[in-house]
C-alpha cells in the first residue's frame, strides 16, 4: 500500500496470505464440525441410545449423552471458524485493512459468533467430566446423564448468550488490527495508542478480556485435570492387571484404555485452541500498542501465519478423532471395499451399495468367477 504511514505494516501480500490461510483452515473445521452435526442428527441412535445393563467403568462412546456433548462442541466450534471466515469482510472500511467491506454492526455480529468460543470450551471441559465420571468414578452413562447433563447444556449455552448480552451494549466488539476479527477491542483502530484518535467504543475492554482470560483458563484447567485423573486410572488398572492377570478384565480394561486415550485426544484440540484464542487476546490486550503496529515484520507475521492456521481447526480435529473408531471399524467389516466406500458410510450408513465401491481385485475376482460358472452350466448343456 502506498498510503501506508507506517513503512513496516502489513502489505497487500501478506494480508491476502494471512487471509488464504486463515480461510482454508476455517473451511476444513467447518467442514468437520458440520460432518459431526449431520452424522449425529441423522442417526437416531447417536442422539438417544441408552445402553442397557449396570456394566460400570465407563460407557461406550456411542451412548446418546457423549453424542449430545459433540452436537454442542461441534456447534460452537462451527460458529468461531465461520466467525474467523467473515470478520475481515464484516469490519469498517480502513486503508490498512484489505478486505474491509462492513460496519461497525456487521462487525459486532462477527464478534458475536467468536465468542462461541466460551460455549465451545465450556463443552470441551464437560466432555472431560463425563469421561471423568464414566471412567474413574465408574457412574454409568445414565446416572451422569441424569444428574448432571442439563445443567451442561444450560451451563455452556448461557455462557455464551449471558456474555454476549453483556459486551453488545458495551460496544466491545471492534476491529482488531493485529488478529484481523471483530474481537474485543477499542475503536478507532489504534486509538490507544495513537493520541489524536479519541476512543469512541469499547470502553470496558479491559473487564472484558480479563473476564474472557479468567473464563478459558479455568475451564481448561477443569479439562486437563479432568483428563490427566482418567488417564493416571486407566494406567493403574491397566497395569494391575497385567501384574495379576487378571485375564476376566482384559477386554474391559482395554476399553477403558481406549476411551482413555480419546479423551487425551479431545483435550489436546481444546489446548490447541485455548493455546491460540489466549494467545490472541493477549497480543491484542497486552502487548504495547506500538510492538502491534509493525505487522510487517517477520516474527509478528509468522505469529499471525501460526494463529491464523491453527485457531479455528478444532472442530477439523474433533472430526478425525471422532470418526476414527467408526472409519476404523467399517474398514474391518467391509475388507473387500474401497476406503472411499468405508468413509461415505460414516455420513449414509445403510442407504450406501457396496458393488459400486469393491476394491478392483474384488469385481475381477467376481466377474472372473460368473464367467467360470457360465461356462460350465454351458458345458453341461452340451453334455
């Protein structure tokens, strides 16, 4: 940009950079939140299946309360990539911003679907607790589901509607022009820092992002710990029964290994995007005015690369983790099919045929096979 007074900002490359990393990453999350979405709507049994029995030591990862905690993770992490797609359109027109095309109204609905964030993380951390439950404390799925499950769903949702209600009339959601989305943040854009520009909005961002830090912080730290319990249990009992022998539990004991291991798997995506959502408020709430001017210069342009990629991919790693059993299991049952037939069946299930995805060998094999046959019924005729 020609017009730019600062000769280290960001230029015309570098924003369409950020902005094609930023996109691509965001399109994969959401590509994998809705798969989770419309795989669990669509199977009934994924919504409300109960099992049955008293079997304690955690519940299979198919019960319909572990299905009802992704719908709503999936859910929340759908709205933060598409909040991370739109804002760089969605914010006022600004010299220094390439793709501003909005208001300050467009802005704040941006800022409004960031902050699914809260929501997400709050399921993230209630997944860890009823893997905590199942697993250590041995309460079966209905018992958690029970006692505890609507007040998550009442918990991560408020979270997420009471926040809002609260930043909107503050005016809190502005350009941010470091991070590039309408997040937390005083307009004019560098009025802080710049002592001819007087601040007009966001006058109680301070509160905010400190209330956003305290909130992630916490519930990640409820996660972890969750997390880390299971899987000290798992390990222990894991080993005890190699010591003893205890060859009656092995298969139980090696299910709890396995559902132990998927819930160190979700924590690490929730890591991932704490990591990065908390990084981001910091770059834009603590770090001096003038270190956030130069985003030309290399470190803060790598960092902006880093966050941009890895920030909205939670729900494309919620995707592979909570498709991998099923994928995995498809690809044993159906040996003699292609990968691509094993993976379309995690979204159509029984409404897909099988001969139009045999493995090449196979249908040689068949074809081969029906023209022996052919001919020997041929040969018996003439005979």
């Amino acid at each position: 940009m020609a017009s730019n007074e600062r000769d280290d900002y960001a230029t015309d490359g570098q924003q369409i950079a950020v902005l094609c990393v930023s996109n691509f990453s965001s399109l994969l999350s959401i590509f994998g939140s809705t798969s989770i979405i419309y795989i669990i709507v669509r199977n009934k049994k994924c919504r409300t299946r109960q099992q049955s029995g008293s079997r304690r030591g955690g519940e299979d990862p198919s019960s319909g309360m572990f299905h009802r905690l992704m719908l709503g993770l999936s859910a929340g992490d759908c709205l933060v990539s598409l909040s991370t797609i739109i804002a760089p359109y969605l914010q006022p027109p600004d010299e220094h911003l390439l793709a501003a095309r909005g208001s300050t109204s467009t802005c704040s609905f941006a800022g409004v679907l960031l902050y699914a964030i809260l929501s997400a993380a709050s399921y993230n951390s209630c997944l860890a607790f009823f893997y905590y439950k199942t697993i250590r404390v041995g309460d079966t799925e209905q018992q958690v589901s029970r006692r505890y499950e609507k007040w998550m769903h009442i918990f991560s949702v408020g979270l997420f509607v009471v926040f809002n209600a609260i930043a909107i009339p503050l005016e809190a959601y502005n350009p941010t022009e470091s991070t590039r989305l309408c997040d937390i943040a005083q307009a004019p854009t560098n009025c802080d820092i710049d002592q001819d520009l007087e601040c007009t909005r966001g006058q109680y961002t301070d509160s905010l992002s400190t209330t956003v830090l305290l909130l992630l912080v916490s519930l990640g730290v409820v996660g972890i710990t969750l997390t880390t319990l299971v899987f000290i249990h798992v390990r222990q009992v894991f080993k005890a029964s190699q010591k003893y022998r205890y060859e009656d539990q092995s298969s139980e004991n090696k299910r709890k290994h396995r559902l132990a291991v998927q819930a160190i798997l979700y924590c690490v995506t929730m890591v991932n995007l704490f990591l990065w959502g908390l990084s981001s408020t910091i770059f834009e709430n603590q770090v001096p005015g003038e270190t956030r001017a130069h985003l030309g210069r290399p470190r803060v342009f790598a960092f902006l690369i880093l966050q941009s990629f890895f920030f909205p991919l939670q729900g494309f790693f919620n995707f592979i983790i909570y498709t991998h059993p099923r994928l995995h299991s498809n690809l044993q049952r159906f040996p003699d099919n292609t990968f691509t037939y094993s993976f379309l069946r995690l979204y159509f299930e029984e409404d897909l045929p099988q001969t139009s995805f045999q493995k090449s060998s196979v249908r040689g094999i068949s074809r081969e096979e029906k023209k022996t046959t052919a001919d020997e019924f041929k040969q018996e005729g003439e005979e």
